[in-house]
C-alpha cells in the first residue's frame, strides 16, 4: 500500500523486513570456547597425532638443548 505519510511508509517497509528476517535467519547461541571454532572433521585419531607430534618435538628438544 502506497502512502502519501512517508514515516508511515517507511515503518512498514521496517516492520516487514524485520518480520522477513525474524522467520527465515535461524537464531543459534554461541557454545563452548568463542575463541576455538567448530572442525568437524576432527577425530580422536587426529588429536592422538597431534599429542604424539608434541610428546616427539618436546623430546627432541630435550635431547639437543646441551648441543
């Protein structure tokens, strides 16, 4: 409906955007840690190799920081 009230124009338009966004954008809560962000491709496996990476750099740091 066209109006020769612009402000009441202007709110409709207003209001049926919002209503467009309120029904089509899904409303999610944030969980756990901000900062770290979801893989989903991560496994056990994986953090199994990443912990064996650290235990084989730690020692090897071990083994040559008297060189």
């Amino acid at each position: 409906m066209i109006d020769d009230d612009v402000v009441a124009s202007r709110n409709r338009v207003v209001d049926a955007i919002i209503k467009a966004a309120e029904t089509s954008i899904p409303v999610v809560r944030p969980t756990g840690n901000p900062l770290r962000k979801s893989v989903p491709f991560w496994t056990a496996e994986c953090s199994k190799a990443v912990r064996s990476r650290n235990k084989a750099k730690n020692k090897m740091q071990r083994d040559t920081r008297f060189i």
